[in-house]
C-alpha cells in the first residue's frame, strides 16, 4: 500500500518533469529550424546567389560551384619567363565556415586555405631553383584570388620575389677627364640609393644633397656610367639626353648628358619592391661604377644595332689673307654616327623573353672648314669646270661638242678673254649654269650668249678647224 501511494505520489512529478524538458528541447529545436529556413536576402558567396536556401542547401550548391571552378579556372602564375596553370589540390574550401560566416548583405568571399608544403612542391617542380620562402605574400594572394572563385588571372611572381643581395652589374670608364668638379661630387657621393616604387631625378638629386657642380662636362662621365647601369636592370628610362657630338670617353648608344643650367636631366623608375644601390669610386683616370639590389631571376643585356658613320663635308672659304700655297683650317671634321640600342630581357635558361627599344642615337657630322688663298678660287672653279664638262660627256655621248662650247676652250683660244681680269668670276658663273640646267645640256644664260666675246672665240673655233 505504502508503495503505491508512493507511486501515485511521484508519477505526476516525472510526468511533469518529462514534459518541461520536452517542451524546453523542442522549443529549441523548433525554433532552430524556423530561424534556419532561409538567409537574408541578397545574400552572396564567391558571387553564388544564396537568397532563399537553407544552410544544407547553400552548402550543396557551393560545393557543386566549387568542383564546376576547378575544371574551369585559369589562374596563371608568371614568372622566369613562362605561365604555368595553378593546380587547385593544395586549395581546400572549407564551406560550413563560409555560409556561417556569411554577411547580411553583399558578396561574402568563401573560406579557404592552402596546403603550404602542396604549393612549395608545386613551385619547385614548375620553376626549379626557387621556393615559397622566396615569395612572401604570394599564399595570401592566391588565397583571395580562389576564394572568389575568380576564373582567369595571371599572377606576376616578379612582384613577391626576394632574393639575397646581388651586383647586376659594374662598369668602368677610363682616360677620363678628373677635373675639380666631378673629383668632388665622387668624394660627395660615393653610393646613390634608388628607392623602391620610386621616380629617380639626377637633378633632384643633386638640389636634395646640396651639390655645387653645375658644369655638364663633370657630370658627363657620372650621368652615362650611370645610364649604362641601368641599362642592364628593369629600370625604365623616363627621360635621357646625350651631347651634340660624342665625347671622347663615352660608348656609342651609352652616353647621358645632364646640365642643371638648360635642365637636360636623366630621369628612370624603379617599379621594383626593392630598393638599388649604385657605389661609385674614382683611381687615377678611371671611374668605376657597380649597382646592385635583391637578385631577380632574369639577366638584362644591351644590344645594338643598325650602327652607321656619316662622312664631313668640307666648306672652302677664301681669303686674301692667306699666302699663296698656304691652307688654313678653322675646325676639323668630324664623323657623324647613327646607332639603335636594345635592351633585351633572358631567363634563367638563358633565352630571350622580351626585348625593348631603348633609343636611336644620332650625332650630325662637323664640316671641315677650310681657308684657301684668294687667287685659289681661280684654280677651284676651273676643276669645277672641268668635272662639269666631262659629266656633260657622258651623258651626251659626244665630246666633241661639248669640248668645242666649253667655257675652257673659251680661255683658251680667245685672245679677248685672255685679258680680260673678270675672266675667272664669268667662268665660275658659266659653269654654275651649265651645272643647273634642268635638262641636263649645257646652256648658258642669255647675257653669256649674248656676248661677242663668246661668238669671236666660237668663230675662230670653226676658222681653225
């Protein structure tokens, strides 16, 4: 008796007790399932219209996104001169998190993260000599790339790429000039800093350090040593000048000319996430030069091309100064010269993978100018005379007659003008004319014509013959 009024006691309270934690459990599990029915909308992921789905189905249909990208995705990484497809096995889409992390509006990115020994092995093996240490930040980039399911883009290594310290390269130029100003900038300016993502000015520099040279043949030999470092790195030529005439200690297509007084500069960009370093230093006759920076893996090289010498002319000027049999020259000629340099770009296999057209250098030649005596003039246009007629020969096929209407057997067999004092001056003009004729005869001008000295001296012409 005792045990069933025990159990009549005690039944309501389990009842009751079953039905609270009943109720509590199913309160909470219904209304997990109400506030998961569907997300907010606009919802996005990696650009997936999630708007309506439960989290299941979101999950599913990522996951069905995500396989379809896979075979479809052309994610490129550059570098050393070839493109190679990045492989997605070291890429894992971790998507319960994703769709948790979901916001409440816009394009949400999916969670994901990368295999580091997967993507180190896939470097080594595509471009071998180089590892993932050697590209920092380039994991998180692929990371952002894949977890918008982005579908092409080409990865530039050259961007995350950090080598040890490296000498691109060192140049010399010797027999030159030490004159007081370009010994002091040296003493100045041993190293020169080119900073990285940076526009390098040679006349900036030199306001910024406080430099009193200004003459531009002391900083000739610094401004082309320098240019011919750069020539050899990815540094791009912004502006550059060269001399009227090449100096004696510059190369053909590796001149620079600065001069803080007309404001010819050498400007260049380093694009590089790195800075250069150029050191300077001066023995004797010789400037030596080296820059050097974090190693790239290519090799940049100067080429040239299409090089050309142009003859001087020589200008005669005459004088009655200059005493018979004597020559004078007031300035020497000088050959003019043409040259195209390239700069060309090699991997690390040693082939060529770009190449850029620097510049077409051209120095116009310097005439002879020549100071020939007075009474040479005479003697210069009687040459004349004479090559003009003998072309006249060849082009008319009878020298015959040309011998018989030359100006030079006009001196010769007419006495009136042999004593005549203006002979020479009228005979350079006859020539002049001869040689101007359009139609290639020798016709004089009407006033020559005209003369009775010419027809006396053509009449004896005919009376002899």
């Amino acid at each position: 008796m005792k045990n069933r009024h025990l159990i009549q006691l005690l039944a309501p309270m389990f009842i009751m007790t079953v039905l609270y934690v009943g109720v509590s459990q199913l309160g909470v599990f219904l209304y997990e399932k109400i506030t998961s029915v569907s997300f907010i909308q606009n919802a996005e992921a990696a650009s997936v219209d999630l708007s309506g789905k439960t989290k299941k189905q979101a999950i599913k249909l990522l996951e069905t996104k995500v396989e379809s990208w896979k075979g479809e995705q052309e994610i490129m990484l550059s570098f050393d001169g070839r493109d190679v497809l990045l492989e997605s096995d070291a890429i894992a889409f971790h998507f319960k998190e994703s769709v948790g992390a979901l916001k409440e509006q816009g394009n949400s990115p999916l969670i994901v993260s990368i295999d580091e020994a997967g993507l180190n092995g896939f470097i080594e093996e595509r471009f071998p000599g180089y590892h993932l240490d050697q590209f920092p930040g380039l994991q998180k980039r692929i990371e952002d790339a894949t977890s918008m399911l982005k579908v092409e883009e080409t990865i530039n290594l050259d961007e995350y790429f950090e080598g040890e310290e490296n000498v691109f390269y060192a140049g010399e130029l010797d027999k030159i000039e030490v004159t007081p100003g370009l010994s002091s900038f040296i003493d100045a300016n041993p190293v020169i800093d080119i900073p990285a993502n940076a526009r390098f000015s040679f006349l900036e520099f030199l306001d910024s350090n406080g430099s009193s040279v200004s003459s531009p043949d002391d900083l000739g030999p610094v401004a082309s040593l320098l240019y011919e470092l750069i020539l050899h790195t990815d540094l791009a030529i912004a502006e550059r000048n060269i001399s009227t005439g090449l100096p004696p200690y510059a190369t053909l297509g590796l001149e620079a000319r600065v001069n803080p007084v007309t404001g010819q500069d050498l400007v260049f960009m380093n694009a590089r996430d790195s800075a250069y370093t150029v050191t300077f230093s001066l023995h004797d006759n010789t400037l030596k030069a080296q820059i050097s920076g974090m190693a790239s893996p290519y090799e940049y090289k100067v080429r040239t091309t299409g090089k050309k010498e142009y003859p001087p002319r020589v200008v005669k000027q005459f004088s009655a100064f200059i005493p018979q049999g004597v020559l004078a020259t007031t300035q020497e000629g000088k050959k003019g010269r043409l040259i195209t340099v390239y700069r060309d770009k090699y991997s690390s296999d040693g082939d060529v993978i770009d190449e850029e057209r620097i510049s077409e250098d051209f120095y116009a030649p310097a005439n002879r100018v020549e100071i020939w005596p007075l009474n040479a003039a005479e003697t210069d246009a009687t040459q004349s005379d004479d090559v003009s007629v003998q072309d006249q020969e060849d082009e008319d096929g009878s020298s015959e007659s040309d011998s018989e209407g030359s100006t030079e057997g006009i001196r010769e067999d007419s006495p009136e003008i042999e004593g005549d004092d203006a002979a020479p001056a009228d005979e350079e003009e006859g020539a002049m004319d001869e040689q101007q004729s359009p139609d290639g005869n020798k016709n004089g001008t009407a006033d020559k014509k005209d003369s009775s000295d010419v027809k006396t001296a053509t009449k004896k012409k005919k009376e002899e013959k």
